[in-house]
C-alpha cells in the first residue's frame, strides 16, 4: 500500500521550485496557484531569499502550491488529471495537510489556494502580537522532554515520533530551552515566524472558520489520515473542520506514523519540498519504502515506487 504525504512549514528552501518549471506548462500551473492566492509563487518558489519565504504568509501558499504542482507531476496521464486509483491513503503535516485534501479532491485547487493564503495571513498576524517560534527538540527520555517543555512554559506543537518533539513558545521561553535543554537531548530552531499548534493561534481560528463555512468541500476520493490524531477520515465537512482547528492544536504524526502501520502501508513518497518526512519515516518504520519526490529527476523512481506499491500493482 501506497500513501502520499506531504510536508509543512519550514520545509521550504530557497529556489527548490526551480527545476519543476523546466517542464511544460508548469510554469503557467504555478502562477495559476499564486493568482489564486494572490501571492507570487513563481518568484518566492525561484529567486526569493531564506528570510521572504520564512515568512508565513508566504512559506505556506509556497508549500501547499508547491505540493499540488509535484503531485500533477507525479500522477497527471495524459490530458485526464491526476490519476490518485494507485494512492492507498494520504496525509499532510501541519499545512500539508491542506495539500492533502486538495490532492483527495476535498477542495478545488483554487479553493485551498485561497484557504492557505487566509491561513498564512491569520496566523502571522497572530504570531505578530509576540515573538515566538518553534524548536525541534531530538532525543531524550520522553518523560524528561515532557517535564523540561512543562517547566520552560513550552508546548509540545508537533510529536512528530522518531524521537522528535517541537517546542513552541515565546522567543525567551525557547532562549531558555536551548540554554538548559533536555538531558541527552539536542534542541534546533526552526525556520518558522511563530508558535503554531499552540494558544497562541487562536485570533486565526475565527477568521479561517468564517471562510471555510462558505466553502463546499467534497468527501475525500482518497482516504486521509489526520494529522490531529491519526483517525481516517473522508467526511468533506469533517476534514474541513478539523484543517481550521489544526492552527490551534498540536500535530501528532506520531499517531499517523502508526496508522500506516496498521493500515499495512509499504511505501511512502513524500513531495515537494520533500525529505523531512520520508527522514522521520525512516527511524519510524523499518522497512517501509521511502522516497523524497525533490526534483523531476525523481520522478521515474517515484513512478516506479507507484508501480510497485500502488492499489492497482
């Protein structure tokens, strides 16, 4: 069984777009996603800087453009659309999983456009009240992480399992943890603008639940794994629900991690701007297939993983 997954925040990198716009059409595709959300995509996918696409109001319509593009890559047959009948299941991290529905068929193209771009706006809005951000803290007993987090004032924003949590908080409480971190633990900030899954997103609650009840989502045509909980879940309304509670609630892609598990998941393609899960993947799941769709010299070997592991090989 095959499952998609795509990546979240702080996965971009400077000019990753790059090479995906060599291929015919894909350039216009990208400035369709940005017309839709009303954000330049084919510069801050190609020429902008590390510190323009950390930006939130930018890094997300970035990732979630970025994953729809790689995916129409990846799937497209000739002149029918992408083709999703060898995809087992699919799943997003944080605001991947706006990707993700989008790729399930939840919401158009230009509807989750939309929705990410309101998002990326709403939630740096609220991380301008006060500086904050996020850490990745690696290793360490989970109790003593748990309690160190607990003591600096910290939330645990993602259980991304593998041995990895990411605190977030005030721009100090962080200070503080990577002075005094863990026991065996090594703590790394991360390239995002605020403290995500936590409390202090919730001035972007109201406005994305405004936007989102006037929205016709769909029922999934591909079974979605939550990233709030690792439940399976093809409702349109529920999935849309649960993508405007997510700014506030900590991402558990450890329980999605384990849901593979159980549904029998024996490969795992990660796109566009890829690695970061595929590397959780594998310390998670031995022996599980993984392959990080980069550049479109990926794609034969991600066909090929398709092939091997998709419903209909």
């Amino acid at each position: 069984m095959l499952v998609i997954v795509c990546p979240g925040q702080g996965a971009q990198k400077p000019g990753f777009l790059s090479p995906w716009l060599d291929l015919p059409g894909y350039r216009d595709r990208l400035e369709r996603l940005g017309a839709a959300a009303g954000v330049d995509l084919l510069t801050h996918g190609t020429t902008s800087d590390e510190a323009t696409i950390k930006d939130t109001a930018v890094a997300q319509p970035l990732i979630v453009g970025a994953g729809l593009l790689t995916l129409d890559a990846l799937l497209e047959s000739a002149g029918s659309g992408p083709d999703l009948s060898a995809v087992g299941a699919l799943a997003g991290h944080s605001v991947g999983e706006i990707t993700a529905a989008a790729a399930a068929g939840v919401l158009a193209a230009d509807d989750a456009m939309g929705l990410v771009a309101l998002r990326g706006r709403a939630m740096a809005q609220a991380s301008a009240v006060r500086p904050t951000g996020m850490s990745a803290v690696l290793g360490g007993d989970p109790e003593d992480v748990a309690a160190t987090l607990a003591a600096h004032g910290l939330t645990a924003a993602n259980a991304n399992g593998a041995g990895q949590v990411v605190a977030a908080g005030t721009t100090e409480q962080l200070e503080a943890l990577g002075a005094a971190p863990p026991a065996k633990a090594r703590v790394i900030g991360l390239s995002v603008a605020g403290a995500f899954h936590t409390t202090h997103m919730e001035p972007a609650v109201d406005e994305l639940a405004a936007h989102a009840a006037g929205l016709s989502p769909a029922d999934a045509r591909v079974p979605l794994v939550s990233n709030r909980d690792g439940e399976v879940v093809t409702g349109g309304r529920e999935v849309l629900d649960r993508l405007v509670e997510q700014v506030r609630r900590p991402v558990r892609w450890d329980l999605c991690m384990e849901r593979f598990t159980e549904l029998g998941v024996t490969a795992i393609l990660e796109v566009a701007p890829a690695g970061t899960l595929v590397g959780l993947a594998k310390r998670a799941l031995p022996g599980v297939a993984t392959l990080a769709l980069r550049t479109p010299a990926d794609l034969d070997k991600a066909r090929s993983l398709v092939a091997e592991h998709g419903a209909a090989s």
